[in-house]
C-alpha cells in the first residue's frame, strides 16, 4: 500500500506542477478534471485500510485463541482456553513516531498501522484472558539470542536474514530475523537492567558490557 501511494503521489505531484505551470489552459482543466481528484484516492485508501485490519486482527486471533478459531467453520474443535497464552509480550515500537532514517521507513512504520495493532491486541488479549507487558525493543534482530555470545552488531542482520558476525569467536547464529527477535524480546520480561523506557543508546551500552564480560 505504502509503495503504491508513494508512486501515485509523484505522478500527481508532476501533474499539479504542470497544473500551475499552465494555469488557465485546456490542458490544465483536463489535469484537474480527471488526474488531481481525491475521491478515488480516498477510496483506495479505505480498501487498503480495511484489508490491513483484517490481516492484522486474524494474526492476532491465532495467537490469541489458536488455531481453532480459524477453524470452527470446517468443525474442528476451537482451542481450549486453558492453552491461550497467559501473556502476550509486545515491544515498545513508541520510538518509531515522526521521521526515521528514511522516507521510505517513516511511510512503511505508520502509526495507524502501529495504534491498529495494538487496539487489537489490547480487545483479543482482554477476551482471551491474556496478559500483556511491553518491553524495550532496541537491537533485539540485531543481537544474536546465543546465551554465551550477545553479540551486537547492525551487520548481524540483512533484511530477514540474521546472521551472527562475532569476530572473537566463532558463534555463526543463523535464522530468521523476527524469531531471532522474538527470542531477544522474551529474554528482556525478566531482565532488570532494560525496562521499556531504557534510552537506545543505554541498552547498546549494557548489551556491550554484557559481550566483554
């Protein structure tokens, strides 16, 4: 969706400059007319918006209650409450608010898509009976899960990709990058040190020291 409105947004913004370069012209009522309108944008964004909700809330649903939510129609039996999660951790993505890096990330980490899936999270969690904690999600694809390495590093992860670089020994922790996430995240419900307000730059420090030691 980002990428598609991003590559609309170029195409109007060269008509609205050929628009104003030739104001008053036919060309420039044709522009207008057909090419600058928001009613079929706005639409789109509706579809979109509905899709990503329905994305969001049947992954949410899966871990929530199971698999057997999906699957009540073809009559199999739902999950038992007794095997939903007694808590479900979530990481910190506050920080992500306002411009990132690049253009590109801010577009992609939107805080609709962000305040959707925690409203979500928050109802299915009060319904399912689950706790919820949040915990500081600083370097947590970027630290191999290794309990006797820790090693952090921006090279450590290619797109989905992880893969530990420890130059002193030889750790060569492979694996998706979300997992290796989601193992760093579980680790941090207990750890004392990095609660979810902890400075990024502070957790590099404490991460650091940990490696050395």
């Amino acid at each position: 969706m980002t990428k598609r409105r991003h590559k609309t947004g170029k195409a109007r913004n060269k008509l609205h400059a050929l628009s104003k370069r030739d104001a008053g012209s036919r060309r420039t009522k044709h522009i207008s007319r057909n090419n600058l309108g928001t009613k079929k944008q706005k639409a789109r964004l509706r579809r979109a918006k509905a899709q990503l909700q329905t994305i969001s809330g049947a992954a949410i649903k899966e871990v929530v209650y199971g698999e057997g939510n999906r699957t009540r129609a073809n009559g199999r039996a739902p999950q038992h409450p007794s095997q939903r999660p007694k808590e479900i951790i979530t990481e910190d993505l506050s920080h992500l608010g306002g411009k990132a890096k690049s253009k590109k990330i801010s577009r992609l980490c939107s805080s609709w898509a962000r305040d959707e899936n925690q409203e979500r999270i928050m109802v299915h969690a009060h319904v399912g009976t689950s706790g919820i904690k949040t915990v500081n999600a600083a370097y947590t694809s970027q630290t191999s899960p290794n309990p006797t390495c820790g090693y952090v590093s921006f090279d450590n992860r290619s797109g989905d990709v992880f893969h530990c670089r420890n130059p002193y020994w030889d750790c060569n922790w492979q694996g998706d990058a979300d997992h290796v996430a989601s193992m760093n995240i579980k680790s941090r419900i207990q750890d004392h040190q990095i609660d979810r307000f902890t400075p990024y730059t502070e957790v590099r420090k404490i991460l650091d020291a940990r490696f050395l030691r």
